[in-house]
C-alpha cells in the first residue's frame, strides 16, 4: 500500500526514483510524485493515475537536475486520488516535502492545531499534516531534519513510513517508520529508502531492516538510525537473495501469466531442503522446538485473502494428520472477538507480504495472549517473520502482480510442511506414511506443469463468458477453498460478481441465485480417492442444472462419471485428495485473468486494490 522511494548518491536522483517507482506501482497506483533538491529549491511534481501520467507530465515539464530525491505512488486512504492529495506534501514555505505510507490517526486533531495556527492546507490527506509540523519544529530542532522528524514522529499515532527532504540539507534524505515498511539500500557512495527492496535491487543487494520506531538519515556515504528518542540502534544487515530480472515480466504480457507460469519452480523451490534424503521433514531453520511443538494444544491460522484460503486448504490436512484442532481466522476480526488463543497455541501467520496490517496486528494480539508464533512469509525481512517466534519463508520469488497466484500454492506447500513436521514431532503418523505424503508434495511441480500445458480450454471458456454477469464457484472438502480463491480471482480482476460456496451449501439458500445460464464452475472431488464426496458433488450438480446453470466441471483426468452432468469438462491430472487443491486452483487463475483480459481490463493492476495492505 503506497510506494516510496528516496535516493541519495552521484546518479541523477529523478531517473533512479522513478524507475524505483515504476516497480513499486503494484502497491497503489491512484497517483504519483516526486521532489528532488536542487540549487537550494525544492521542486515537486505530481499527478493523479498511474506513474505514466507522471512520466507524461515530467516529460512536459521537465524537472532540473539532482542527486537527492523522493518518489511516491499512492494508494489513496484520506482524500480521493487526486493531483492535490498526491504525495509528495510540501509546507507551506517550501522548505520540505513528505512522503507517507499509512494512517496517521489522530491527523483530524493535528490538522485542527495547525489550521487554528493560521497554517493554509491545501489538501485532504493526512500526510501533509506531516510537511507542516516538520517546518514548525525545525526551528526548535537547530534546523536539523532528522531531529525535527523524530520531534514530529513522537506526536503521531497510527501506521506510518514517512521520508523527507529540506532544501537546505539537500544531502540528506530522512525515514522513519512505526509498523509501515521500510527498508534501506546501501550502495557505493550511494543510498536507497524504499517500501520495498525492488526498487533498489539493481543497485544493490545489501539491505538493512529497520525495525519499529526508529529514524533513519541517509547521505551519500552513510546511513545512521535512532529511535524516536534519538538514541542510537543498529539496523539487521542482510542480502537480497534475487536478482532485478526476477521482477520483471520476462517476456511475458502481464507479470500475472509469468507468476502463473512459475509455479512448478515455486513450489519446488519452497519444498528444495526441507525434505530428507530418507524421507523426513526437517525445518531446523524455523527454531521451531519440538518441546513447544508436543505441547501446544491448538493451532490457529491467522491471515487475510488469498493467504486465508491457503490456510484453510491447510487445515483440512494438519488436522488429518496431527489430530489438533486447526482454526482459521480471517485477521481483521481476529482481535475483535476475544478469541481463544494462549501459551497452548501455536499460531500460525500466513501472508505474501510479510506486512498486512491486519495479520500484522493479529499477530501481535497472539504474542500477548502468550501463543508461539510461526510466520509462512514470502517476502524475506519484512514485519510479520520480524516479530514471530519462527519463520518459514516461502521461496515463491517476488510476486510482483497484485492478484496472488505462485504465494497461494506456495503457501499451501509451507502450511503442509508444517503439518507433516508436527505430525512427525507428535508421532500421530508412521514413518512410511509421511514418505508417502513427502513423495506426493515432491510430485507436485510435474503436476501443475502438466496444468499448464493443457490451459487453451480454459482460456476459450473464459473468453466465452466475458459477459456473464455473475459465476458461482462450488467445492466440497478442500475443495471448497479452492472455490472461494476461484471467486476472489475473478471478482478482483473481472470486478464481476463471483461468489464460492460449499456445494452441499447451495440448498440452504444460495440456490436462489440460479437462473438460466448462470456459469457454476464446480470443484469436482477426485472419483477414485474419495467417491462418496464425488458422488455427493454430482448431486449438487444436479441441483443446479435443474434450474438452468451451465456448469463447468474441474475433474481429474479419466472420470468418465462427470462427463453426462457438466456442459464442459476442464482436465486436471489426478493426484491425491489433499494435493487437489494445488492443480485444481491453476485453471481458476487462468480462467479470471484471461476473462479479466477480454474485458480489456489492467490485469496486473486492478482497480481499488494494491498489492501489500498496510492499513487496518
Ligand atoms: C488476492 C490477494 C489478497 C492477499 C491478501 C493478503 O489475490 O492478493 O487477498 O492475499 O491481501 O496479503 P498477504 O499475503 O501479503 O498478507
């Protein structure tokens, strides 16, 4: 959610910042800007829509030349997208500008003491709040930003990453953070700020995290950070592990069909290590203590979208196999509701990011409560592995197109892993039972490969449905899941109404929505590893023919028994009840951004929506 980046350096700063930016759009793309010092002036440009509208403008009104800037790309919160509320914020002498990413909750009482101050402001954001009361304390501050910043920060409250710059420090580029990212870049006479490490990683992998409530000041050859207080803290250095090309579209068309595409190298890659040559599971890397592991009670899955359908696939296997009860919480209503969660739980925290603001707070309510907490994460140094007792990353690789595709399956993969360790620690499977279940996740890169080879079908369904007005997902078991992550892909890219349900569901109300025609695309359980919830789906199917659906069945590859009930049948390799979910979800994504596609709608960049939602 928002984009910032700031530079330091030798370079010309625009060039650096706006590329920065343009691989930091998928954060929020309601407008863009950018500030850059130069002969002691400060010089801002802004405009409302995607970056190009802002690379349009600065081609029209160039900016002068610079080795210090900032950039940024919004996703709007207070104030409508709009030239006015695009950040960067200037106060009202001009001496500095603001970037902002988050809320600044009490801005209404801040912005009430400014404007009775006599202070004019010229938009709705809260952020620009920021570049006022930054210009008020630089006085009292010996006209020192980092200390003016650290003044200002101790007023606020909420979420924020805020950089500055002052035209007369115009080497000097300043950051803090309280629960928004934030990392640094270090380079050779050269330093970066970003949200995000992809905007900095052709210059340099090294990196520094900065952790909550601290301040950091970047010059060309330095980079110092405090706390609020201004008592110095030592950031974690670590190295990217990827190189810029991995965020890149690689010759595909959208970066949504490359993510698609990678997912035989994704999960492979999140499996590669943690299997043993003689068949065990083992996640040394977590820190995870088998002691905590034979005593936990429970296992409560926090997350949020697309990560939550992950942990809801994951529940139905951790809790075959471990016989503990597995509860899924969407984290937005987590820590509203007084939940039952303490030193017997282990919970577990799903997200891509590493910085939903939603899973980020539930989380931090677990650790209070006493609960051990594992993060399955796909973005290494980000907040919530940060703060969680244990990590397990996922080796997805950036995952830059806002709809998830590679970190869904990728987090079923971490989720199963996890499963099968505890089952391995506690002793609720045999040995050769977990080989059996390691070699069916081993074969699953081959598997979704096969998917991928055989998509036309689906693509020309798609095609044919652009203009349904609503499709109906049905699953049963883990496929139910796998239903609502089919609708989500299709609302959020197609902005058509799509809803997933359990099929044996449907009577109990939802069958209402059938008319004529309405596109049910149905999760067909595999016939030969559980018929009795093949058979019971084939009843539903049933249900909803009869009053005019045109239904569209995913089954395995040699069930014959569908074929007379469904109008088109999409093939997927047969593979284990429990391994269903990884190849039944590809045809899902396909099918809504190829629809989404027809619709000639921004596939990668959907309207509303932005890739890391770092707000509540
Ligand atoms: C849907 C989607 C979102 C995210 C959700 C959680 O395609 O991308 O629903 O899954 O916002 O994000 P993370 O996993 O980053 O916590």
């Amino acid at each position: 959610m928002c984009g910032i980046v700031g530079y330091v350096g030798q370079q010309q700063a625009l060039e650096i910042v706006v590329a920065g930016l343009r691989r930091l759009e998928y954060r929020g793309y309601d407008s863009a800007g950018v500030a850059v010092i130069s002969d002691g002036e400060l010089s801002v440009r802004k405009k409302a829509g995607k970056l190009a509208n802002l690379e349009t403008l600065l081609g029209s009104d160039p900016m002068p030349q610079s080795t210090t800037g900032i950039g940024h790309t919004r996703w709007a919160t207070h104030g409508g997208p709009t030239d006015s509320n695009a950040h960067p914020h200037v106060s009202e002498d001009s001496t500095v500008a603001v970037i902002h990413n988050g809320i600044i909750e009490n801005f209404a009482e801040l912005r009430s003491e400014l404007a009775a101050a006599g202070v004019h402001l010229a938009s709705e954001t809260d952020t620009e709040v920021v570049a006022h009361l930054l210009a008020h304390e630089l006085p009292n501050a010996d006209d020192d930003l980092p200390e003016a910043m650290r003044r200002v920060c101790r007023r606020l409250e909420g979420a924020f990453t805020l950089v500055a710059i002052d035209r007369s420090q115009p080497d000097v580029v300043v950051g803090a953070r309280r629960n928004s990212p934030l990392v640094v870049g270090v380079g050779d006479g050269e330093n970066f700020l970003a949200s995000d490490v992809a905007a900095f990683v052709a210059h340099t992998k090294q990196a520094l995290e900065l952790g909550q409530d601290q301040v950091v000041v970047l010059t060309a050859d330095s980079v110092t950070v405090t706390d609020f207080a201004g008592e110095p803290v030592e950031a974690k250095p670590y190295l990217v592990d990827w190189d810029a090309s991995a965020a890149e579209k690689g010759g595909y068309d959208l970066f949504m069909l490359k993510e698609i595409a990678e997912q035989p190298r994704a999960v492979a890659d999140s499996l590669r290590g943690r299997i043993t040559k003689d068949g065990r599971i083992q996640l040394d890397e977590t820190n995870l203590e088998e002691a905590t592991l034979r005593s936990i009670n429970k296992v409560v899955v926090i997350a949020c979208g697309t990560a939550a359908h992950a942990g809801m696939v994951a529940k139905y296997a951790i809790e075959h196999w471990t016989r503990l009860p597995v509860e899924v919480e969407l984290a937005s209503e987590f820590r509203y509701r007084d939940p039952i969660v303490g030193p017997d739980s282990l919970v577990i925290a799903i997200s891509q990011s590493g910085e939903t603001m939603d899973t980020l707070m539930a989380l931090r309510y677990a650790k209070t409560q006493g609960a051990r907490t594992l993060a399955i994460c796909n973005t290494v140094g980000s907040t919530i592995p940060r703060e969680s007792d244990a990590v397990l990353y996922t080796y997805a690789g950036p995952e830059i197109a806002v709809a998830s595709t590679k970190a869904f399956l990728t987090q079923i993969i971490a989720a199963y892993l996890v499963g099968m360790y505890l089952a391995q620690v506690r002793g609720t499977m045999f040995e050769d039972e977990i080989r059996r279940v390691l070699l069916q996740l081993e074969d699953m890169p081959s598997k979704v490969d096969l998917v991928l080879d055989t998509t036309e079908g689906v693509r020309e369904l798609a095609r044919d449905l652009a203009n349904s007005t609503s499709v109906l997902f049905l699953g049963r078991h883990v496929g139910y899941p796998v239903a609502l992550e089919g609708a989500l892909k299709l609302k959020e890219l197609a902005y058509m109404h799509a809803e997933g349900f359990p099929a044996g569901e449907l009577k109990h109300g939802p069958i209402a929505l059938i008319e004529d025609g309405v596109p049910v695309i149905v999760v067909v359980p595999s016939a030969t590893g559980r018929a009795d919830l093949h058979d019971k789906v084939i009843s539903n199917i049933q249900e909803v023919r009869a009053r005019g659906a045109r239904v569209i069945a995913i089954a395995e590859e040699g069930d014959e028994g569908i074929t007379p009930f469904a109008d088109h049948v999409i093939r997927i390799p047969v593979v284990p009840t429990l391994m269903q979910p990884l190849v039944a979800t590809v045809p899902l994504q396909v099918f809504a951004c190829e629809l989404a596609t027809a619709k000639g709608h921004d596939v990668d960049q959907p309207r509303n929506l932005a890739k890391s939602v770092t707000v509540e």
